[in-house]
C-alpha cells in the first residue's frame, strides 16, 4: 500500500510542477514561484478549509474571511479571463469564474458586486427574461483580467451567514477540485493540530461483535471508560476537527492514519476529487450517525463501492481481524498541510465472543450489480453503481385504504444512494383531479420532505437519493406572501417573505405599474428584496403585484398599492 501511497503523490507533485510550469529538477531549497496572488490586500484568515465535510457533498474551497464586512474588492489571482457567471437564490449566490492561463479555473462565490461590465450584462440578461437566475458563459476575448485586477466586491450572497469569500480551484482540463491552500501556506500562519474527540467502532455484519454486541460502538478520547473488548472483523473511524492559529473556527482534516499494531491500515489525504466523486462523502462518513444525531465521524475503512481516490487501505479495506485473545493496539495519527500532527491511541482488547448471524430479509441488495425492489403498487430500480455496500432491505407495506397511495419503508435505517434512482409509486384515491397537485413525498420523523415526480398512468414516478419510507401527498395550498416595512416601500427599499410548506417556491415575478422589478431571493431567510430602488419613481402612487408558484403549480397572486 505505501509504495502505492509513494507513487500517486510523486505523479500529483509531478502534474502540479508542470501546471505552475516549474522544472522538478529544482534544488529542495528553492521554493517554485507561486502562480496565483492573494485576493485580498489585507492578511488572509480562513472561516473554512478544504474538504470539510458537507451535507452530501465536500467543501469544494476555502472561505476566506472579509474582515466582517460586505463590500471587499476582490482581484484575479492570476492572469485569465471571466468564463462563466451565475447567479442563484442559494448556494454561491453571485459567481464568478475565471479560466487561468495556466491551467486552473477559478471559482469566486457570495459575491456582493460584479465588475462594470458583467454587472451590466447580468442585469440585461435578468430583465429581458425577467428572472433573478442567471447562468451566462463568455468567450476569452469578452472579460479578459490581469493578475490583481478587481473583478468583484465580496459579499454574504447565496447560502452564506456571514461576509466571506468562498474560493475554489479546479484544474480546467478535468474539473477536479484542488485545495486552495497549498498556493497560500506562506500567507496564512498555522501552528495548530487538528483534535479528535470521539472514535467509532463498526462490528462488520455476521463477522465481528463489539462488547458483545453487533451494534456499532461510540469511545471517548478524552474521558475514562471500561475496556472494549472485540472478536472477528471490525473497523474503526474517528470524529476529528482541525483548527487554526487566531481563530476559533473548526475545520476538515486533510489527513487521517490508522495504524494497528504499527501496521498502516489505513490513510485518508483530502487534497482533491473529481465532481462525480463528491457524493462519495456518504461512503466514508458514517451518514446514518450524521441523517440520525448531526454528527460526523470519518470511517477508516473503504465501503466496496466507494471509489474515491483520496483514500488508501490495507488488503482488508481497512478492516482488522480480532481472532486472538490480546491487546490490539489502535493509533491515529491526525495531521494538517502544514505538517501539525497529534496522535491518538486506544486499546481493543481482543475476547472470544459469540457472533450474530445475519438477519436476512426479503431483499438482500448487492453493492456490485443493479437491484430492482417491488411491492404492490411500487417499485424501485437501484442500477449499478449507486450502492457502496451490501444492504439487507428491511422493506414493509404500511397499507391505509383512505391514504392517496400506500406508505413504502424502503429500510429503517438511513441509507445514500450515489445518484437519483427511479421510484414508482401506484395512486390508489384521487382526492382531486387536477394531477399535476401530486407529488412523492419522503416522511422520516414526522417531518415530510418533497421529491418532486410527475403522474403517468397511474404512478407517481420521482428520482429518490437515499433509502426511508416514501409516499404520495397532494399540493393544493399556494404559496404565502408576507409583505415586510411598508412604510418603506416609497423609498424603493420594498421585501417580502415568501414560503410554501408542501413542495416549495418554483418561482416567483414582481411587477411595479405594469413593468417586470428585479428581485433577489435569498433562499437562506426567504425573503424578496428590491434590487433596484432607484428605478422606483418617488412622489407618485404605484401598483406593484406579487406572483408566487410553487412546484405543484399553485400559484399566489397579491397587489398592493404605495
């Protein structure tokens, strides 16, 4: 493994050196220039690293802070020019990107403020479509920049809470995502090593027990406990943080190494991935422990379906045998880009034990082909490729005659699935006629949550990422418009608060004496925002209307008079 683990970073030095268009024949002494500057002219401190982990994704960047401000300009860091430009109610709100000429693309999000010129082609674009939405590429030769030329002003646009600047760096040619960091290590002091609080233990089903038990076992780090004892196969994972010099900020942990007995088992580098590996964090996150108690822990061990290349393992997949009666000596070792490292050891003592056999059911869903699950009146088809382990389907039929469809519990227990996966579900009663109203709906708690899907003889048919219980539900309630300072309407400062409970807001205009107004929604609060207050004609009486749709096709009208 570790002549594997040698030869892939000399092959990623070798491809970066070639990128900044240095000779790796360099004397170690001399440090290659860096390609990119900084895109601020005030210190850097960082809010957020690269590869933290996400709800269903990687932390793409880093997030740059703005010294708590909106409004920082922010310049190209190194020659290119502006490719693409987006904008979006959530997410990286304003977006710029810039293809470099040397082989990197850069991702800048939450902008407050585009450059003159792109400002005014965006703001076009909105209102000849009357849309807030906005995703336009450009050629080379429209928006060309020099290194330090100002292209934007930071902003807390999008999915943001709080002034920052979140940076990506993707290499051009193959969209990976690279760690921003590596170009700015000279600029950012880090004396800090990451921590760990908390390790898991996973008893491999129908091969290993943990105390006895089968169940998954959580150990402190930081507090006395009784000895674990183990038998058979388990793996382990650990819930570590990474933190900074001058900030109280937490962070992902670029690197993560388990040792048994002074053997490498396993080795996790978060330094890159490619876009279709991104979901891949619910292969090595244990995603139930974060659907179920919003917690992370890194699994040491490489599911057979997860092929991120960003992990390493041992013959076993990371998966240690306990089959003598005796100490087993775990060590992790926790380390940052800056090379700060703090080690962890704990003891499994090794103890015969008796072993639970797996308890089959009805579907037993294999990681290495397609599956295909039916009940009366659904079925749902897994390809292969989607699951990252085996999984013993719990599955039942919750039957309710007055219900629109039945309730289907695809699993008890939080499972991902790599992409979205084709669910049919029969409607059993048509409480309304008008089909486009109904939708499937994913219950889990007593909370609901849309998958969208349209009706087709007779079945509701969606794309579900993750198996739970499913169902058909009905959107017949229009979305709810809530006007906001009213009293500040005649200075053009005009808000709203738009929300709809069932499948949520599709859509929305805002028309003033007749003409389309350009409005931002932020998806984070749900408000509607005026962008232009200085189009708004003062000392005159104006009619402004209000029109909302939701994804089922309800719409809400409203008109005010100011």
């Amino acid at each position: 493994m570790n002549k594997k683990w040698n030869l892939k970073n000399k092959i990623r030095s070798l491809v970066l050196a070639s990128v900044m268009g240095i000779s790796v024949a360099l004397p170690a002494q001399e440090k290659p220039e860096n390609p990119f500057i900084s895109p601020f002219d005030f210190p850097l401190l960082l809010s957020g690293n690269f590869g933290e982990l996400r709800s269903n994704h990687f932390h793409g960047g880093v997030d740059f802070k703005t010294q708590g401000v909106v409004g920082k300009p922010v310049r190209c860091i190194a020659d290119g020019y502006i490719s693409r430009v987006t904008v979006t109610p959530g997410g990286y709100g304003q977006a710029v990107y810039i293809t470099h000429d040397n082989g990197f693309t850069s991702v800048h999000g939450h902008l407050h403020k585009f450059m003159t010129g792109v400002q005014e082609v965006v703001e076009a674009y909105q209102y000849e479509h009357e849309t807030f939405a906005v995703d336009l590429t450009f050629e080379p030769d429209r928006f060309p920049l020099k290194q330090g030329e100002v292209f934007a002003l930071a902003g807390n646009e999008g999915y943001s809470f709080g002034p920052h600047l979140h940076m990506e760096m993707r290499r051009t040619d193959t969209g990976e995502y690279v760690d921003p960091l590596q170009f700015y290590t000279d600029q950012i002091k880090d004396t800090t090593a990451p921590r760990a609080t908390h390790v898991m233990l996973y008893p491999q089903a129908g091969k290993g027990v943990v105390n006895g038990s089968s169940e998954k076992k959580v150990v402190s780090l930081n507090a006395q406990q009784a000895p674990v004892t183990a038998w058979g196969q388990i793996a382990a994972g650990i819930k570590a943080y990474d933190y900074m010099d001058g900030t109280s900020n937490s962070y992902g942990v670029r690197s993560v190494t388990l040792l048994v007995d002074s053997v490498e088992v396993f080795r996790s580098t978060v330094d890159g991935f490619l876009p279709e590996e991104n979901r891949m964090i619910n292969a090595w996150a244990d995603f139930e422990e974060y659907v179920v108690r919003n917690s992370w822990f890194m699994r040491s061990q490489i599911l057979p379906g997860n092929t991120w290349r960003m992990l390493q393992a041992d013959e076993e997949g990371g998966v240690v045998t306990i089959n003598e009666e005796r100490p087993y000596e775990f060590c992790y070792v926790l380390e940052d880009l800056y090379g700060n490292r703090r080690t962890y050891r704990f003891c499994v003592q090794g103890k015969e034990q008796d072993i639970e056999p797996i308890r089959r059911g009805k579907y037993a869903l294999s990681w290495s082909r397609g599956n295909v699950v039916q009940q009366p009146g659904m079925e749902l088809v897994i390809p292969k490729g989607m699951l990252y382990e085996d999984v013993d389907l719990n599955c039942r039929v919750i039957a309710d005659s007055l219900n629109v469809s039945f309730d289907y519990q695809l699993h008890d227990k939080a499972v991902p699935l790599h992409a979205g996966c084709p669910l049919k579900i029969g409607v059993r009663n048509y409480p309304v006629t008008d089909m486009s109203k109904y939708y499937v709906v994913r219950k889990y708690k007593g909370r609901k949550a849309s998958a969208g899907g349209y009706f087709e003889e007779g079945f509701m048919h969606a794309k579900i990422r993750e198996l739970g219980t499913y169902s058909v539900a009905i959107d017949t309630v229009a979305p709810r418009v809530t006007p906001l300072n009213k009293p500040q309407w005649k200075t053009g400062n005009i808000q709203f608060k738009i929300r709809d409970a069932e499948t949520g807001i599709k859509d929305y205009k805002v028309y003033i004496d007749g003409k389309f107004a350009l409005f931002k929604f932020s998806s984070k609060n749900a408000r509607l925002s005026s962008m232009h207050p200085s189009r708004i004609k003062k000392g005159m009486r104006h009619t402004m209307e209000v029109v909302v749709t939701d994804y089922c096709g309800n719409v809400t009208k409203e008109e005010y008079q100011f």
